[in-house]
C-alpha cells in the first residue's frame, strides 16, 4: 500500500472523521431541507465533533450546499438514472467527492474517491460503494485529467 504525503499540520483521521460528519450533515439536510446553519450548528455541538477537523467539515458541507446544482450537473452524465433517484447517502457521498474533486485540489483525487468508498461502507447500501467507485472514477478523469492521466501510464 502507497501513502500520499500530507501538508504539515494535516492530520488524516481528522479529515476522515469530517467526511463522515459531512456526510451525515448533508444527508440531514437533504431530508429535511433545514437551513444548513442550524443543521451544522447541530452537528457543532455534538461531542465528537471536538476530535473532527471542524473547520474541514464546514467547508465541505457549506460548500456542497452552496454549489449542489452545479455538482448534480457535473455528476448526471456518469450515473445511470436521475440524481434524485440516487440513493440519499450515496448522492450525498457522491456530492462531497465531487467537491473535493472540483475545489479541493491539495486532496489527491485517489483519496477522494478512496475516502467516498469507504464511508459508503460504512453508511450505505450493500453494494452502494461499487456504484460509488464507477461515478467517482469517471468524475475524477474529467475534473482531475493531468492527475488522473498522469495515474493512468
């Protein structure tokens, strides 16, 4: 197994924790269609927030708020019906990888997708992160083509 260095001051776990978090914050607020700052204030307080990277969390649940148009569109020509009729935590997942694709470019877009994968695992359907994988694999060649690319020799 290869790991990809880290940016100093950039603790891994924490990030991960942050995915899961937003993941749990954006699905909230995909079900309940809530103001997203009462959802993250929610989420602020609960205790294990304090071991997440609070700030990373932020980003991505705003942003994926903020831009969620935008990313269904980018997202809809890789899937293989509607995005509304994705499955709620897989459209979520799919929804912050590609931000991270999109904006987070100091994220190597193997750990995205890596990162997408297995909080559907965790979070999922059964068999929800090989869809997952499939859409995020084609995302990634579009939005990180010199990375992807370069991967790929």
């Amino acid at each position: 197994m290869t790991t990809t260095p880290q940016p100093a001051g950039i603790d891994p776990a924490a990030r991960s924790r942050a995915r899961r978090r937003a993941l749990q914050a954006i699905y909230a607020w995909q079900m309940s269609g809530n103001r997203i700052d009462g959802v993250i204030d929610q989420f602020r307080h609960e205790q294990d927030m304090q071991i997440a990277d609070l700030e990373y969390f932020e980003e991505l649940v705003r942003g994926v708020v903020r831009s969620h148009m935008e990313l269904d569109a980018a997202i809809a020509p890789f899937l293989d019906r509607e995005i509304a009729r994705v499955d709620p935590i897989e459209r979520a997942v799919l929804r912050i990888a590609a931000y991270e694709l999109r904006d987070r470019l100091d994220v190597p877009y193997r750990v995205v997708i890596n990162e997408a994968v297995e909080t559907t695992k965790r979070f999922g359907a059964e068999h929800g992160h090989t869809y997952v994988n499939g859409v995020l694999d084609k995302l990634a060649a579009t939005f990180r083509a010199a990375e992807y690319g370069a991967t790929r020799r």
